[in-house]
C-alpha cells in the first residue's frame, strides 16, 4: 500500500515481454504551473505500450513508466490551471511520445491534454477512448478530410483504433469498408461497416475499388498496396511513421496522397470526441479489464494481436 508521498507504478528495467513488468512503489509527482495532478481510476492499453516495453522506441532504455491514456479525477492543479479544480472527472492523452506515464497510481498532464469526462460514461469506457480516437479523428478528419458520402477503407477494423474510426467514418457520413478475419465480421457489421473483407481468404486490392480515404494501420507492404485502391486524387494516412519510400513515390505515380501520421494530443480533438459520445455515435468496446497490478497479464493478451477493441487498466 502507497503512501501519502508514494504511489504505485508499473514500471520496468529492462526490454522484454510482458514478464519485465512489474509493480513499484515510486515518489508521487506535483503539479507544475500549467500541469495536472490526476489520480488514474483507468487507464488504456494500445499497441505503442508494448511495441515500446519490447524495444525501447521514442523512449529509449529504461526504466519508464508507460500509458498515454488516462480517465481520473483531478487531484492537484499547478499555478496557472483554471480549467479545472480537484475533484473534477477528467480524460485523455498524455502528450505522445514523451508524455507517457498513466499505468500508475497517478499522473501528471499537461492541462490542454485533458478535458472533462462525459457523464454518459464511466471511468473504464473513458479510459479506453482518448489514444485510439484522436488517432482516428486526425487520421480521417483533420488529415483525410473525410466528407459525407465518400468511400473510406480501414484496415484492422475491428482492431482499437480500426473499431472506432469505423464509428467516426459513420458519424461522417461515409461508406466504410473494413477489414478483418471472418469471425469479427458479426463485430463489424454491429458498429456500422457497410462491407466486410476477410484479409485472409480475400486480397483487399482486387477486392476495393474507387475508394476516396483509406486508413492504414498496418503499415509495411498494406500501406503501398492501399494506394492502388483510391480514386484520383484519393488518399492514404498511415498511422505507422516509419516505411520504404516506395510509400511516397508510388502515390506520386498514381497521382494520390500518401501521409505518415503520429497522434499528437489535443483538447479540440478531444472535445469532438466527448460530442460523438454525447450524441451516441461513439463508445470503445472493451476487450477486457486488468487491475494495475496484473498489467504484465494485459500485456501478454496485447502481444496477441487478436483482441477486439481495447484492453484498459483500472486503479482503485
């Protein structure tokens, strides 16, 4: 049990599997001006958590304490913040990649990285949302354009990014096509993808064909191939940052777009996100939950790579 001055944490020394996790009791930090002292009650797991506990990524060696996503109650305000007073119910992400923190007992934010939490949901639906839906936000709407009417492919659709930028194409207007494996399609078709593509029984480009936007969460070889899709002028946004060139020169070949994206946190984004949950158009399907301490078990579901949705830590 933490003290007044400690909290708990989930930390590690070394790069590995889930098994270098482990639970450690670290000094709580205070708010600076302009930061929020939040205590987690949720927290949200994405593919960058363990893609970085294997490899060190935008972090480097450890040891780091993980998380971006976060859903809590303000516990503390630094001199300038008012936006928000202690005990306020609030969400959303930590400044990606260097922001990172919120698989702990509690954490500090930047105060335009959060913004109040909907009332309509609680704490493990709000922790699960703020990553992967700024993420799709960005990607269709800032980056895309996407507009009513028009065609838009997401790869992984059942995936959590993939699952909510299906509900934000829709809120749209758009014609979504999504792929997944057979037994996800049930899933897909619930949350509004008007054509499912099996990715193992069918190739997505001779399936698709005059599509105006693709999302592609893959990256590799599906981001040079999701180009051959569009129509003129049509594009791609990869939420994978690193590839081949041929990414870029092949776009400039079939006279698309191509763009490499990271999400970057972002109040605006996040209050279009709190009006989709309001008006009923968005909500994070939860794969499963995991007390702060079985994190190395969230982990180990993670690296399977066949979750539904979003796997989400909670903190009493």
């Amino acid at each position: 049990m933490s003290t007044v001055n400690t909290m708990r944490a989930i930390s590690q020394d070394v790069l590995g599997g889930p098994e270098v996790l482990r639970e450690v009791e670290v000094e709580r930090p205070e708010p600076g001006p302009n930061q929020v002292l939040v205590r987690v009650r949720a927290a949200g797991l994405n593919p960058t958590d363990w893609k970085h506990r294997a490899t060190g990524g935008f972090l480097g060696e450890p040891p780091f304490v993980l998380g971006w996503d976060v859903s809590g109650v303000v516990e503390a305000v630094g001199i300038g913040v008012a936006t928000f007073t202690p005990g306020d119910e609030v969400f959303g992400m930590l400044p990606y990649p260097y922001g990172h923190g919120s698989h702990a007992e509690y954490v500090i934010a930047p105060v335009r990285a959060l913004t109040h939490k909907p009332s309509l949901i609680d704490h493990t639906q709000a922790g699960a949302l703020p990553l992967v839906s700024l993420t799709a936000w960005q990607a269709l709407v800032e980056n895309a354009d996407l507009q009513p009417g028009q065609r838009v492919l997401i790869h992984a659709a059942a995936g959590g990014v993939g699952h909510v930028a299906v509900q934000i194409a829709k809120a749209r207007g758009a014609y979504v096509i999504g792929t997944a494996s057979a037994g996800k399609h049930d899933f897909l078709r619930g949350i509004g993808v008007d054509e499912a593509i099996d990715y193992r029984e069918t190739d997505f480009a001779q399936a698709v064909k005059d599509v105006d936007v693709v999302l592609d969460t893959l990256g590799g070889e599906t981001s040079v191939r999701s180009l051959r899709v569009l129509r003129p002028g049509g594009i791609v946004v990869s939420i994978i940052p690193f590839g081949s060139d041929e990414f870029h020169e092949e776009a400039e070949r079939l006279g698309v777009r191509a763009v490499r994206m990271l999400v970057d946190a972002d109040r605006s984004g996040m209050k279009a996100i709190v009006d989709l949950v309001e008006r009923g158009k968005l909500r994070a399907t939860i794969a499963d939950t995991f007390p702060l301490a079985d994190a190395a078990e969230a982990h180990a579901l993670g690296d399977t790579g066949r979750t539904t949705g979003k796997l989400v830590l909670t903190v009493d």
